[in-house]
C-alpha cells in the first residue's frame, strides 16, 4: 500500500479549513495512488492505436475525454511518440481541470461574450485547448506565459491545433494591468503550492511549506489584481488552482467580492459528479454554486479549486480610461491583432501572432502544415495559390509515420518534387522537400521523436 508521510502542518491546517472533510482527503493522500490518466480526443483518430491503451471509462464532465490504461508491457512507448498525438488528434489531461469544458459553454448559455479572451498563465496549454474549442469563430484568443522555461511546451500546443485565432505571449502576469477594462473573460490558472499534485508529484510534497504558501499567496494578490483591472465590466472570470488551503483560493478571492468588483456566478455542477461546492467547506464564502474544490475520493482526478466570477459594472479602480476595442467581426485576425499590440505595453513579447505560414523564408512552417492537415478553411488554400506556394499532399501509414517523426528523408516513390504534406490519417503531419535526387524532412528537430 502506499504510504506519503504528510507535514505535520500540513495535516493540521487541513483539519481546521476542511472540518469534517479533512480526514478521508488526508487517506487518500498518504494511501491511495493517484487517478487514471485521462486522454483528451481533438480529431477523429482511435486511440486505440495506442499499444496497451484500455478506455476505463468516459469522463462525465468532458465528453471528448477518457480515463485510461496501458497494459505494463506496452507502456514504454510514451504518447507522444505516437502520430495520432502529434497530429494533435489527442491530448493528455488531468480530470478535475477538465471541469473547464463543462463551465465554459455554460457562460456562453448566460449570453456573456468570448471574442476576446486572455488566458493568463497558459502552459502547457490543456486548458487553452478548451478554451480555443469554445472562441467564436470571430474570437480572438491571447495565451501567455510568464515562465520562459514553459514557452516551448505551450507553443507547441498551439501549433498543433492549426489555428489563426491564438497569438501567444510571454510578460509577466502583472503587465496586463497596464491595459484596463479590455477581455470578454479571463482564465487563471495561477501558480500555486500545488497540495492538489501530491499523489502526483513526489517534488511538490517534499518541497510544501506554510512558508511556501504565504509566498505563493503574495505572487498572487498582485496577479489578481492586474487581471482585475484589465478585465472589462460585466466580463468573467475563471480563477483555479491545484491546492487546498483556503489562502490561495477563497480567502484570495473574498475581498474582491466584499468590496463589490467581483461576483460570483451561479452555475450548478451534477452531484453525481462528486466537486464539493466551495460554501460547503469554507463557510464564509457566499452560498450557491460558484466555486468547487475536486476532492480525490469523492471526484477521480487530483485536487483543484475552481471559482466563477463575473466582474461589476462599476470596476472599483481609480482609472476611468478604457483599452476596450470595438471588434467588429468583418475585420480580419491579422487586423484585429495589429489593434492589440499597438494598446499592449511594450514588455508584452509576441512570440506567436496568429497562424505563421513561414518558418524562414520559402520554408512553410510547422503550424500551416497542422492548419492545412485539417482543411477547414479553403481560404487558406486560395490565399497560398495566389502567392505561388504549391504543396502536394501524402499519405503516411505505420511504421512510416513513426519514421518521418524521428526525421528520416524518407524516399518515398510517390513523393513529388517541391513541397509534400505528409499527413497521417487525413492530418497534417509536417513538410518533406524534394529536389531531385535531393530529400529533405523538415520535422521540427526540437519535437523529433527519439528511440
């Protein structure tokens, strides 16, 4: 049996906040292991491809989602060799964060506006997934992130998914405050001590402190703070954290309620799904269903604390003046991304300004490869032939996928002189070149797979 000795801090403040829930939370910690793994499916291809892979069921609460297994003999191929997952056909989450892709078509049902959203601390980027599954097609989604060592994990989310309408940022989080009332909505997914990824992650419990959470809570007041201010009046706000104590959640969030800036907002969750309404364990947050803490035990995922806020019509702060910008829908990305960055203070560094047809000159960039593989939009195509770029499509089976991901040339007898898509399954895969007897794979290096 599993056995993680706890702080004895820890336990004792667990015992004060959560009362009578504290007790099985704490056996489940020390004693159980951690929860299945979950495979987010994108694009239409069957995971079952995955050697080993065993569905153990559908997550109720994201039904593009399951929990799963892999027989031990066939674990030792990670996912993300696969072609399927770098396809971006799949992604690999955690449960109880995927609460996300039940709450946000629940705003949109409220009537409340998602044309321009910010996703505040995004890598490695599940949760800018679903909330790039929910933008309008008019919407225009921003993912920073602060930590420079996390930027290359989001991006190469974001290419993945083939999309115009993500440009990603790396400022920290406190800049935005420079840019008042501008977003529809806003996520947080914002740092924390991480007591939710115990079971997970053996670093998080050996590195806990008190001390660790009062230096947590002081990085985040002055988050929270900016994105308060940069969030429009009458926008939401999705805050959540992979912890428990009450000092980075519902203790940060009270004096934005109190003071009458923020709002909780009513949404109701199915019991059946086991999330544990906020008011229930923390008696001095407001009453209804606005924010949720996922209990391992009573939810099958980690813990995670998520709260629904809706900012007032009377934004609290001294500055009257207004970023906000009228985004009409017949102006294009490019435009409307041009109308951003001339308002965005210059510490804000765009690294990814909508869909990068180029990675150098002449050479089409990973990103085109994965927005043509999923022939959305024939005007892309149209766009491409005017400027003279012709491209021929092949498709790769096993195990020549798995060979063009490692970065072979591979000589292929169908393979035509100039640009090929190699596609998977009908995905874009990446670009091979040839020029005579001259083959070239242009696979990222940084994302080959290597065995």
């Amino acid at each position: 049996m599993t056995h993680r000795p706890l702080p004895t801090p820890f336990i004792a403040r667990l015992q004060k906040e959560f009362g009578s829930e504290a007790e099985d939370l704490i056996a489940q910690i020390h004693h159980s292991e951690s929860a299945a793994r979950t495979l987010r499916i994108l694009e239409g291809i069957d995971p079952h491809e995955i050697k080993g892979f065993q569905s153990i069921g559908q997550v109720p609460w994201c039904e593009s989602a399951h929990w799963f297994n892999r027989t031990i003999e066939e674990d030792s191929i990670p996912i993300h060799h696969y072609p399927g997952y770098q396809t971006g056909a799949w992604h690999v989450q955690e449960a109880s964060g995927l609460l996300l892709d039940y709450l946000l078509p629940k705003i949109q049902g409220m009537g409340l506006q998602m044309n321009l959203i910010l996703d505040a601390c995004a890598a490695p980027g599940g949760k800018t997934l679903t909330l790039l599954k929910n933008l309008p097609s008019e919407g225009i989604l921003v993912a920073a992130e602060p930590q420079q060592d996390r930027l290359n994990t989001l991006l190469e989310t974001i290419s993945r998914t083939g999309s115009s309408q993500v440009m990603v940022t790396n400022a920290n989080a406190t800049a935005w405050g420079a840019v008042p009332n501008l977003w529809d909505g806003i996520l947080v997914d914002i740092p924390c001590s991480g007591e939710g990824m115990f079971r997970k992650n053996h670093d998080a419990l050996k590195e806990w402190s008190l001390n660790k959470c009062e230096a947590c809570a002081q990085i985040q007041y002055p988050i929270l703070e900016s994105l308060v201010r940069s969030l429009r009046p009458g926008g939401w706000m999705i805050y959540c954290t992979c912890t428990y104590g009450f000092l980075e959640n519902t203790e940060m969030l009270k004096p934005w309620i109190l003071n009458d800036i923020l709002e909780p907002m009513e949404i109701q969750i199915p019991e059946e799904w086991g999330f544990t309404p906020a008011s229930v364990i923390d008696n001095r947050w407001p009453d209804g269903s606005s924010a949720w803490w996922a209990i391992p035990g009573k939810v099958e995922g980690e813990g995670f604390f998520c709260a629904i806020l809706r900012k007032s019509q009377d934004d609290g702060f001294s500055s009257t003046a207004s970023a906000r910008l009228a985004f009409d829908s017949s102006l294009a990305d490019a435009e409307r991304s041009v109308m951003l960055k001339a308002i965005w203070p210059k510490n804000i560094k765009v690294l990814r300004d909508g869909l990068p047809l180029w990675s150098k000159v002449g050479v089409p960039s990973q990103d085109l490869a994965h927005a043509l593989g999923r022939r959305r939009t024939t005007e892309l195509q149209e766009q491409l032939k005017k400027i003279g770029f012709v491209w021929h499509e092949m498709s790769l089976e096993e195990p020549l996928a798995s060979w063009y991901l490692q970065g072979q040339s591979l000589r292929i007898g169908d393979l035509r002189e100039g640009w090929n898509l190699m596609c998977y399954q009908g995905l874009g895969l990446g670009w091979m070149h040839k020029n005579g007897e001259t083959i070239n794979n242009y696979y990222p290096k940084s994302r080959r797979i290597r065995r």
